[in-house]
C-alpha cells in the first residue's frame, strides 16, 4: 500500500505534526488502524510519565555474571540458585529477546 505524509493536529499541546509515509508504513505492520493523535513530543512525555521517566529511577541489583564472571547490576533481585546474566551474555543465551 502507498502511503503519503499527512499534517495532523495534536490532541494535547494542539500542534501540526507530520505523519509520515513511513511512519504510516510501521503503524500499518503493528496493526494499528488509528493515526497518532499526539505529536512525537507529547507522546514522549506520555511515554515517560507512564514510565517513571523511563525506567533511569529504577532499582538495580548486583549481581554476578554466570557466564563471563563480570559484575553486573540487573532490573530485578537475583535468587539463589537462579543465573543472573550481563547484558552481553544475556543476549548470547536470549538472542531473540
């Protein structure tokens, strides 16, 4: 399907905003039938309020790596007996994650 950029109007700071053709595109793959009704910026805000300014007050966790060894910090609190991975192994073991 051919897309074209359209102007839309914001819903909550009331600006004009573009939606592109290929913005378009990838909500059309996620299956959204709705354009945005917020501008990239009030979306973002959106984004960040929902999520505690994204995620940088959340708490972390020492931990060390059962792979590499390395010490590491993790989202959540690590269990006994449960392997705690860095972030580069994690992707190693998880590549699709």
């Amino acid at each position: 399907m051919s897309f074209q950029d359209k102007s839309v109007h914001c819903s909550v700071c009331g600006t004009i905003f573009s939606f592109s053709a290929e913005e378009q595109g990838v909500f059309q793959s996620w299956g959204c039938t709705n354009e945005p009704k917020r501008c990239p910026s009030c979306r973002q805000s959106r984004k960040s309020a929902r999520h505690g300014n994204g995620g940088s007050d959340r708490r972390m966790f020492r931990a060390i790596c059962a792979d590499c060894g390395r010490d590491t910090e993790v989202p959540f609190e690590p269990r006994r007996g449960r392997r705690v991975y860095c972030s580069d192994c994690y992707r190693k073991v998880r590549p699709n994650r």
